[in-house]
C-alpha cells in the first residue's frame, strides 16, 4: 500500500508536467535535434530538392567552419560588439533610471513616454528610419552637423557605431524601466540615512543602490548580453547585409548569408550549433548566479 | 523585444532552431517525373516586370495560339516578383506537388538548377526544333550545360555605355573609343563638375566590372574537362581589376560612397543626373527615359583597350525551362516553344524592349528601334556568359566578387591579394560543385 502511494507520488509531478514538456519537445528539443543533425550532413539546395543524395559528412561542416578566418573574425566583432552594446545600454538605462526619480512628474512623464515609444518601434522600422538620418545625400543629420556627404556606413568603426546607436536606443528602455522599478522599491530611509551620513550621490550609487539592485542588474546584463549577441536586424538592414566587403558580419546574419543567401543549409546550421553552445553557456551562468543568490528556480 | 528572465534561454534556443525552418527535417523530395499527361492545366510561372501589362498582352497571344493547338490544355499564368523569385522557385524545387510545370529564370541560374534537379533536359526537343536555329550562340550557351539543353532563351540583356551628351558637348568631349579615353573623360568630366561622378561604378557592380577583366584579356574562370578554375588572379584579369578599381577615387567616383553602389544605384545615378556617364542595360532605357536626363544622353558600345575594340559584354537575360517533375513534359515544352519563338519574342521586343535571341529577329529589331543599335553592336562583337558551373551561383550568392572589389577600392588589401583570396573562394565553390 505504502509502496504504490510513493510510486504515485512520485510519478505526480511529471504527469502534471507533461503537457509543457510535449510542447517543449515539440517546439524546441525537436529542432535543435534537427539542427544538429544537419550540421553533420552535406545538404545544400541540390539535396533538398533531390537533384544529388543527402550523405554524412561528420564534422566536415564544422572543419570547414573553423578553418575559416572569417568565421573567426566575425566572431570576435560579434563578441566585443555585443559587449560594447551591453555596456553602452546598461550604462545609459541605470542613468536614466536615477534620473527619473529625480525629476518632477511632467519631464518623467515625457521621458517614460519617449522610452516607451523606441520600445515600441519594431527593429525594422527603427533601423529603416536610422540609416535615413545617416543618409549621405538626403540625411538630416550631416546637414545639422555640416558634414557635407559624409558615409556613416563606409568606415567598419563608424558602421558598426551607427548600429550601436541604434541598438542602444531600441534597448535602454527596458533597463530603465526595470532599473527605475528597483529603486522605488528601496527603502527611503536607507538612502536618507546615507545622505545623512555625507555621502555623495555616486557614493550613494555604488555603496548603497547598487548592491541593492544587484539581482535586478545581473538579470537586465544577462538579458542584453544574450539579446545582443543574436542582433539580425540592425546589422542586416543598416549595412545592407553585412557591410562593405563584409566588414560589419555579426554571427547570426553570417549563418543566415550562409545558411539562406547560398543555401548551404548544413554549413548554416554549423553556425546555428556554435551559437546555440555558447548562449547555452552564457545561460548557465546565469542561473548560476541566480541559484547562489538563494533565488527561487 | 524583451522576453521575460524565464524564457529568454529556451526562445534564443528556439530562434536557433528557427535557422532550420526552411528544411524543417532533412527531408529530399523527389522531382522526377511521374506520368506525361496530354491534358490538364499547365501551370507557368513568369517574372513580374515593372509596367507588365505589354509582356502580359504578348503571352497572353502565345497562350492563345498554343491552345489552338492543344484543345484539352489550360493554362494558368502567374507571374511572380523579381525579388523573391529565388525562394520561390527553390520552393517549387523542395515541393514538387505545389510547382509549376514551366517557369522563367535568369540565365546565370541554370548551372544552379540543373545540379539542384530541379530543369528537365530537353536537348532532343530543342535540336529538332527549326526555329532554334537561329539562336545566337551566346544564348544557347545559357541554356546548356555540359552539352545538354535545358531550356529555351527568352530574351538576352547586354550593357552599354550611356553618356550625358549635354555635358560631353559643354567640355568639348567626344564618345571615348578605348578604356584609356574612359577613364580621361571621365575624371574630366568630375574635375570641371564636382557634383557629378564621372563614371558611376560599384563596388558591387559586377556585371559591371566583368567587360573590364575581359577586354583586357582575363577571364572569370577556365574549363577544362567539365571542372573550372578561377582565373580572376591571372595578370590579365588583374589588370582588368585595376581598370576598373582606379576608378574609384575623389577623381571620379568616391570609394565612401561608390563601394557600396550596386547596378541598380549607378543607373539611379545617372538617370537623377548625378553622373556624366554609366554602364547600363538596354532595359535600363526605361527607367533613364523616366529620369531627368531624358533626351540629354546617348549609348555608345563600352570600349575595349585598343582603340575601335568593344569590352566584351555579360550576356544577361532570361531563359524558359521545363521543370523535371512536371507531369504534362510533352505539352509544357510546346508551350515553351511558343513563348520563346521567333513570333513571341518579336512581339515582345517590341511591348517590352527586351532583345530576342534569335539573331534574324534581333536584326529586324534594330531596324525598326535605333536606340537598341549600341546594345546589338555589343553583342554582335560577342557578349559573354557567366561560368556554366553550378559553382558560380554560389560564388554570385556569397558576393564574392563585390567583396573583392570592395576590399580593393576602399584599401583593404591591394590587387594582388584581393584577386588571390577571391580565386581561393572561387575555386572551393567550384570544387564543392564538382
């Protein structure tokens, strides 16, 4: 009798969990088996629509991928633009955050709508709209500036600038806001207390407001490293695909130009694998540091 | 944009994931044919053009004359976007069920095709066919592949020089007649206009830059034996790179802004009256028609090196095939017959502008058309065809070319390095081809 019920029990909570694990299989553990498995076959356009025979080519994708001085470039320009764009957007969210609760009601007003509102812009749209005020011809930004028909999208530094701008724009918002939600849950009298003590407002910051938000902060950092890490858009639509010769290629418009534009399917999804390993890693970390902060999982 | 803590990890997953969408499994389809109905609706797939209601009239007669003969036959005509006709038709290629029986393709494609299994072999059809005759060699070499047929052009493209005769007037020049007086002409032209480029080139123009590796002598690649090799890094092609890289500069056309111009952006500039000469097509008469320089230009041939030579031009354009799993193969090879007649094509010369393949027709085209003169001139001096391998429209997809250009004018690398790294690309794709 005893036995059966611990048996039961102990099969209770999968059968509760069953459902969300067939949509998860379905919908998630499915593809990346998928795509797995394509990145060890030879399968371009000509296997899929049978004109030559699907064949195993073992780690031949990846040999082929590694080889490449240009996958290593581009994931280097990946990483160190990822991080210029998590820091950029960590740094201008948290100002604005503590600006916000210091100003009065109608310019937080109008700074929450502002932010809303580039929250709101789909990726397309913004990136469209940002390269036309760049435009060298028509653009009304080297008008004001009176930089005659400069290129912003010629130079690789000053391409990959344009789109940093942009993604810092599109992404603040949400550090601000949930930075700004952190601080309003911090108990007045601490900060008064601080205050009282003579501290400076960046001692204030770093001593007592930070440390407070900490769980706060590591998820927005977490967050836009692995959202800046996977940016298509603005890349794709702002250089035209990658740049001049290339030069502006992040990881995930790399694999689509190989995956799509030449259709080699496995070799595109070799990239797929490669990113998918290393944001898997970056989410360990995450949940590590989640874990160690006593945080429920 | 944000997705919560929570599901961030599993939806970057997924999006990963999403990279296989198209090839949902690794799955092959099977694109042979299964039967040879001699009745039933024929389904026919054709470019979209811009202003295509004259090219709709001309089918629509070819149609019309075609079910004269085949009573028991429809034909359903949809004519799809030039844009996204590549995933169109790979689709067709992964789903044999939903494709159509003929469609229209550009004729660098073939190669491509062929190897994905996708075109039906009609070399017996297309020999015994009178009026095939007549086609122009250059066009017939667009539908072939290793010595077999694979379609039946449908009308060829070709560039020329288009010239602000306004301006060359006002300076005092005159048409250039070799590359040397080109590029004089054209750093004249930006030296005494500083608004205008000279010549527009990109750095992503490639039918652009090949008449210049040609007329000096390189070429793309060399066959031997069914396999090709890149020969974009001989000393011949290389000077042809040079050419048309020392184009580049504050002198003619800035690398800041010309590196990233692509075919379409040099026309743009030259009808918007920003340029005093440019390399175009003869369907690019229309939209320089409707620019602002209308009436203030004229085309001459692209001059070669020596002096009186034409560059070798690309041999562009479109071509009719059947698709191997077509099951109606017997009546969408006479309906493209039709559309690709000498009638047809006459007729569509004159709704649409676009030459006809065949050499006779062509002939009485110009007469009929001057400004189409230049054009046939340039192909008459024998136009050029991409490398029939289905390597080449890997090589044409992965931008090999334009980055080679691009890392050239903007000081990436020099010629020499350039052209080398682009013949290894080129030579791995080819290679990867078999």
């Amino acid at each position: 009798m005893s036995a059966i019920a611990r048996r039961g029990s102990g099969w209770t909570p999968w059968l509760y969990l069953a459902p969300a694990l067939v949509v998860l299989g379905g919908l998630l553990v499915y593809p990346v088996y998928q795509l797995g498995l394509i990145s060890f076959l030879e399968y371009t356009q000509a296997q899929v629509s049978g004109g030559e025979p699907t064949s195993f080519k073992g780690l031949g994708n990846y040999t082929t991928l590694f080889g490449d001085p240009q996958f290593w470039q581009v994931l280097l320009a990946t990483v160190v633009f990822a991080a210029a764009c998590v820091l950029a957007t960590l740094a201008l969210g948290c100002a604005l955050a503590v600006l916000l609760t210091r100003v009065r009601a109608v310019p937080r007003l109008a700074l929450m709508m502002a932010a809303l509102g580039a929250w709101a812009t789909p990726a397309i749209t913004g990136s469209t709209v940002w390269v036309f005020l760049f435009d060298p011809d028509f653009g009304p930004v080297n008008k004001v500036l009176g930089l005659g028909d400069h290129s912003w999208t010629y130079g690789r530094y000053s391409a990959f600038a344009l789109v940093l701008l942009e993604v810092v724009w599109c992404s603040f918002p949400f550090v601000m806001v949930t930075v700004y939600a952190g601080i309003r849950a911090i108990p007045a009298e601490v900060l008064e207390a601080a205050s009282l003590d003579g501290a400076s407002q960046w001692r204030i910051w770093r001593s007592v407001m930070a440390p407070m938000l900490r769980p706060i902060l590591v998820v927005v950092t977490i967050q836009s490293v692995i959202w800046d890490f996977k940016i298509f858009t603005q890349i794709y639509v702002m250089t035209n695909g990658g740049g001049i010769a290339g030069q502006n290629l992040v990881l995930n418009v790399y694999a689509y130009q190989k995956a799509f534009a030449s259709s080699q399917y496995s070799l595109g999804s070799a990239i797929g694998v490669v990113m998918l390993l290393i944001l898997l890693a970056v989410t360990l970390v995450y949940l590590r540091l989640l874990r160690r902060q006593g945080e429920e999982l | 944009m944000k997705f919560s803590a929570r599901i961030a990890a599993p939806a970057a997953a997924l999006v990963l994931a999403g990279l296989t969408a198209t090839a949902c499994a690794p799955q092959t389809s099977d694109n042979s044919a299964k039967k040879d109905e001699k009745s039933g609706t024929l389904r026919v797939w054709l470019f979209q053009e811009v202003g295509n209601a004259p090219k709709q009239k001309v089918v629509d007669r070819a149609v019309d004359a075609f079910r004269a003969q085949h009573k028991d036959a429809e034909v359903e005509i949809e004519y799809i976007p030039v844009e996204t006709r590549a995933q169109k038709i790979k689709a067709a290629f992964n789903d044999p069920e939903s494709a159509p029986d003929l469609i229209e393709y550009g004729n660098t494609d073939t190669a491509g095709y062929v190897k994905d299994g996708g075109l039906a072999d009609v070399t017996e059809e297309f020999g015994a066919w009178a009026e095939a005759k007549d086609t122009d060699p250059a066009a017939k070499q667009s539908v072939s592949v290793g010595g077999k047929v694979y379609g039946a052009p449908f009308f060829v493209g070709v560039r020329a020089l288009y010239y602000r005769t306004d301006v060359f007037e006002e300076l005092g020049l005159k048409p250039p007649k070799s590359q040397a007086e080109l590029v004089t002409a054209a750093k004249k032209i930006r030296k005494a206009k500083p608004e205008l480029y000279g010549l527009a080139v990109g750095g992503a123009y490639t039918y652009g830059a090949m008449p210049f590796i040609w007329a000096n002598g390189g070429e793309l690649a060399e066959e031997s034996g069914g396999t090709y090799t890149s020969a974009i890094d001989s000393p011949a092609a290389r000077k042809g790179i040079k050419a048309y890289t020392s184009l580049f500069g504050p002198d003619n056309c800035p690398a800041a802004k010309c590196a990233e111009m692509g075919g379409n952006d040099t026309v743009t500039a030259f009808a918007s009256g920003r340029a005093g000469m440019a390399i175009g097509g003869d369907f690019s008469h229309a939209a320089v028609e409707a620019g602002k320089v209308k009436g203030k230009y004229a085309v001459v041939p692209l001059p070669g090196v020596k002096a009186g030579e034409i560059a070798p031009a690309f041999a562009g354009g479109n071509n009719l095939g059947v698709l191997k799993s077509s099951s109606h193969r017997t009546l969408a090879v006479d309906l493209m017959k039709q559309l690709a007649g000498k009638k047809a094509q006459g007729e569509l010369f004159d709704a649409m502008g676009f030459l006809p393949t065949y050499t006779d027709v062509r002939e009485s085209a110009a007469k009929k058309e001057p400004f189409v003169e230049p054009f046939i001139e340039t192909l008459a001096a024998g136009a050029k065809a991409a490398p029939a391998s289905p390597g080449w429209a890997q090589i044409d997809s992965s931008l090999v070319l334009p980055t080679m250009f691009q890392e050239i004018v903007s000081g990436r690398k020099d010629v020499a390095a350039a052209s080398g790294d682009a013949a290894k690309k080129m030579n791995d794709a080819f290679g990867a081809a078999g």
